[in-house]
C-alpha cells in the first residue's frame, strides 16, 4: 500500500507505519512535570484524505521545577504539543503525562493551569465572576474560589474594576485575565501557549515577573513564544521546534556556546593600518569617527591580532566577547532544518 | 458537581441574553392579544386563550432552542472559549451534559413564566376550571422542549450552528408527525414500511407532550400519561446525550 496512495504531506500508509508503536500506560519517570514519548498528530482530510503532519515523534522531558520554553516559526508544531498535553487534541501516536497523569485523563489536569493563545472569554461576564468559574471548575469550594479570584484579580492589575463586563475588556487585559485564570487554583505545572503576545512592554515585563515568582514557588513553567529575549531571560531550557519536529533541547547557555565567538577589539583612531592578506574573511575592520573597531570572527585569532595591533603602536581600549543571540541560533536552526528537508 | 457548574454559566448565559428578555415580552403580549381577539372568538374565548397561550408557550421555546440553543457548543469551539473549560478536570460528558441542563432550566424558566401568567389570566377571567389542566400542559411543553434542547445540544457538539438549527427543526417538524408517520408505515409496503417505521421511532415523539386541546377543553390529564410524558423524555434525552458524547469524546480542538 506505501507508496500508492501519496500525498502531498505524506500517505495513509507512511501514517500507519511510519511510527514507533505506542510506550504504553506506564509513565518512565514519575518525577517529571512533563513526560512526552513518541506524541503525534497527524491530520486527515475528510474528503482527500491527505495526512497532514502537525507534530511527529516527539520526546520531551521537563523537570519539575523548571522553566522550559518551546521555540519554533508558525506551523513548527508548538501550539500543537501544548494542546496535545491539555487534552484538547487527541494524539495520533504516542502518549503524555503530565505530574505522572496520563495526559488523556482529568487527573492530570487537577494540578494544571492553562493559558490558550489569544484566549477569549465569555463576555457576559465580568472579570470576578470568570475567575470564581475557573477556580471551581478547578475544584475549588465556592468560598475560597472566590478569595482566589478577588486575590489573582488584584495580583494582576485588573482588581480595580472587578464587575467590569469582559465585553469592555481590551485584549492586554483579556490576557492578563488568562494568565489570572490559569493561576488561580494555584497549580503544580503552568503551560502557557504565546503568554507575551497582545502585551505591551509594562505587561511583558509583569508576566515575566509572574513566571519567577511561580518558578520560586517551585511551578514547573512549559511555554510557547516567539520572544526570543523574554525566552532567554526565563527559561532554564529551551527546546527548538521546526516543521513539527524537536531539533534541539538545551539551556541557553549551552546553546550560545555552541555557536562560534566572535570578538570586537576598540581601538583608539590612529593610522589606517592595511590587515594581512591571511586575515581576510576571518578579521574585518570598521572606520568609526572616534575609534577604530576589528571585529574577529573566531576567538582563535585573537592573540595574533592583538599582538599586531599592539606591535603597530594602536591603542586599544576594548575587547569585548560578542556572544550569538538566541536569535541568530535560532535562526540559523530553522535554515538548516529548511536546508536539511529541501535536501 | 461540575455539570452543575456548567448548567450554572449556561444558565446565566442564556438569561443575560437579549433574545431571551425578547421572547418573554413577545410571549406576555401574545397572551394580551389573545385577551383583545376573544371577543371575537364567538363565545370560544377560554379554548382560544389557553390553546393559542400553550401553542406560543412551545413556538416560543422552541425559537429560543433554534436561535441559541442550537449554537450552544459550536459556539463555544469557534470562539475557542472552550479551552479554557476543557483543560480543566472535566470530561467532555459532564460538559455535555452541563450545557444541557443549564440550556433546559432557562426554557423551564421560560415556560414557567409564561404559564404561571397564563395561569393567572385563566383564573382572572374566571376560568378557575381550568387552572391545573394549564399547568399540567404547561409541565408538558417543557419536558417537550427539554427533549428538544438534547438534540440541540448533540448537533451542536457535532455540526456548525446553521446546518444544527436545521437539524433540529426537522427533528422537531418530523417528531411533531411521528404518529401519523406509524400509521403511514402500516399502510406502505414491508421495507418501505419498516423504514419510514424506524424513522418514526427515531425522532421524538412529541404529541406525547402535546395536550393543549385537551387543556383548552378544560380536561386534566391522567397521572399516568404525565408519568410515561416524563419517563419517555427521560430515556430520549439519555440516549441522544450518550450518543452526542460518544461522537464529541474524539473530537479535535484545533
């Protein structure tokens, strides 16, 4: 049957068989937040009954505790795992546990705290009485849902006004209600999907502060961004998605020592000094007004050049390390997964 | 303890909707119409009051079942309001079936409202007779509407609002002929018979709950038919929720 029935993404048949088989019900470590073995989803269309591949094969591990933040362009599967792990999507293969629960069960989402992408609310309601909701439907008593709500309203700016309607909400505040609503009942493991989108940089920096405090609390943190510096400056991990695939997991630090460091020497303005044919390509120069800077694309050069510099008689003010960006790794992750695919 | 927390919120839903304050006004002045057209009705005021206010009772009902109801989880999926109930501890039964009783106490209400004011007018005009015959149809067309609102419920946990709308309304149109569908059945040959029989089954039977001739004559009811009324609505009601259950445990919130 391979190979008859192909499709643009993929054929019924690679779908059936293409897979590891199910891990079964037992999860392999019980101390993890978040334990993903060999998750899958895949799509058919109804009427063409062509496959399309949200996620494929996927291995996660989150420590409790942690901070993990999922990385990856739209389409690289992110929203699709953290739905797979909420149980709003069924997966096709593979299995999920979250706090040593099954994912597929209610249990495991007794000590969870969601927050959707761009949530929407009921507008009929106001912001206090959504809150008590989403306490009880938690399991909180009326009562203290209650408390919870009036306290997590006021933790996150909107206690002011807690029988404004949600219809006059603005969609900042709309998200900082979602991320109040997923607080509220005090969970073990928050998974937040875009937590920063819709915020402006007041709200940003008050998420940010709410993901360490619950990361204090010890709150396992999984989350989806496309905010590269809010990623690096909160997680402990970071796992990079491409075309619904885990390419990497690592911390940030490891991930930025990977790339190769690039140096800058600062140098007082002097005399135009011509650099030696062997540096081409590895040394460049930039003539600024006051100063003079060589920007080295390999550490290993730096004591040659360096001691030329100083053997001309430049002055040097400055040498500065210059670390990759997330960012640029990023980047250059998803080219050569674009590279590696179209190969 | 969770479906009642959704039947809560659906409650509510329902009650802060404008559709719903409409349809009470709309069913107040039907029944101030009927009490301005029974001098007309020649003599046949009290069978005109009480059967055009039961009739709008039900037409009513079943308006707010095909302009809400019907988009009551649909709703909730296109909107994606749904996620943040499904990614708590709940199933998707309770959640089913907590739409359900919120959706059926708020035409209960409904009815209720609407009832007691027909109630009132009946025993105003001196029609006392009739009182308990009015409350006993009026029981009757809410049962009636719950079965209704089950069927909503599962073509809208399945389908969008405007094909689940026409779902419904067939159900409702096809139920509403389903003792004349058995006796056509009867008469039809074997297979086609047998067909158009199981069709007839399928759908509710809703002259079952239809008693508004007999209450415009004056005439109560047996304990026994509001005992079978009551029993049927009930197994009806559990099998189309098991059935819509079933379908929207595999379904995938993209």
């Amino acid at each position: 049957m391979k190979g008859i029935m192909q499709t643009s993404a993929g054929s019924i048949a690679e779908w059936q068989t293409a897979d590891r088989p199910d891990p079964g019900p037992t999860v392999p470590d019980p101390g993890l937040a978040v334990c993903v073995r060999g998750l899958a989803k895949h799509y058919v269309h109804p009427w063409t009954l062509r496959v399309t591949r949200g996620l494929e094969a996927l291995d996660l591990d989150v420590r409790r505790g942690e901070v993990m933040g999922l990385l990856g362009p739209n389409g690289a599967g992110k929203s699709t795992t953290l739905k797979l792990l909420t149980g709003l999507l069924k997966p096709t293969h593979g299995q999920a546990w979250l706090m040593g629960e099954p994912a597929e069960s209610t249990a495991s989402r007794r000590s969870l705290g969601f927050l959707p992408e761009q949530p929407y609310f009921y507008d009929y309601l106001n912001g206090l009485e959504y809150l008590e909701l989403a306490a009880q439907l938690s399991g909180m008593q009326a009562g203290t849902a209650r408390e919870r709500a009036r306290h997590w309203l006021g933790r996150v700016g909107l206690g002011e006004r807690p029988r404004l309607g949600l219809r006059k909400y603005s969609k900042g505040m709309l998200q900082r209600l979602g991320l109040a609503a997923a607080l509220v009942h005090d969970p073990e493991l928050l998974i937040l999907d875009e937590p920063m989108s819709g915020l402006d940089p007041f709200g940003r920096r008050d998420v940010r502060e709410l993901i360490t405090e619950q990361r204090e609390r010890g709150v396992t943190v999984l989350f989806s961004s496309h905010i590269l510096p809010d990623v690096e400056m909160l997680c402990d991990r970071v796992a990079i998605m491409i075309g619904g695939r885990l390419t990497r997991v690592a911390t940030v630090g490891e991930l930025v020592e990977d790339g190769a460091q690039a140096v800058e020497i600062r140098c007082a303005p002097g005399a135009l000094l011509e650099l030696p044919k062997h540096w081409v390509g590895l040394v460049s120069r930039t003539q600024r007004a006051d100063e003079s800077v060589f920007r080295l694309e390999d550490e290993a050069q730096l004591a040659d050049v360096l001691g030329w510099l100083l053997q001309a008689g430049v002055q040097v003010r400055a040498v500065t390390p210059q670390r990759p960006t997330l960012e640029t790794l990023f980047l250059a992750a998803a080219e050569a997964e674009r590279e590696r695919r179209s190969a | 303890m969770i479906p009642l927390l959704i039947a809560r919120n659906t409650f509510r839903e329902a009650t802060r909707d404008r559709v719903l304050a409409g349809v009470v006004v709309a069913g107040l002045a039907l029944l101030a119409l009927t009490q301005a057209a029974s001098s007309l009705a020649m003599g046949e005021g009290r069978r005109f009051t009480v059967d055009l206010g039961l009739s709008g009772i039900s037409v009513l009902g079943l308006l707010v079942i095909l302009l809400t109801g019907t988009s009551l989880v649909a709703k909730e999926v296109e909107r994606r309001t749904i996620y943040n109930l499904l990614s708590r501890p709940i199933t998707r039964p309770a959640y089913l079936v907590g739409k359900w009783i919120g959706f059926s106490a708020t035409l209960w209400s409904v009815a209720l409202l609407l009832g007691l004011a027909l109630w009132g007018l009946v025993v105003l005009r001196g029609w006392g007779g009739q009182g308990l015959a009015v409350l006993e149809a009026v029981y009757l067309v809410g049962l009636e509407l719950s079965v209704i609102t089950a069927l909503a419920v599962m073509f809208s946990a399945l389908s969008t609002p405007v094909l689940s709308a026409l779902y419904t309304l067939g159900f409702y149109v096809v139920g509403q002929w389903s003792n004349d569908l058995r006796m056509l059945a009867e008469r039809l040959p074997k297979e086609l018979g047998m067909l158009l029989g199981t069709v007839a089954n399928l759908v509710p039977n809703l002259p079952l709950f239809n008693m508004r001739t007999l209450a415009a004559e004056g005439h109560s009811t047996t304990w026994l038919h509001l005992g079978l009324a009551s029993g049927y609505a009930a197994v009806y009601v559990a099998c189309v929720l098991c059935l819509a259950t079933a379908a929207f445990e595999s379904k995938d919130f993209k």
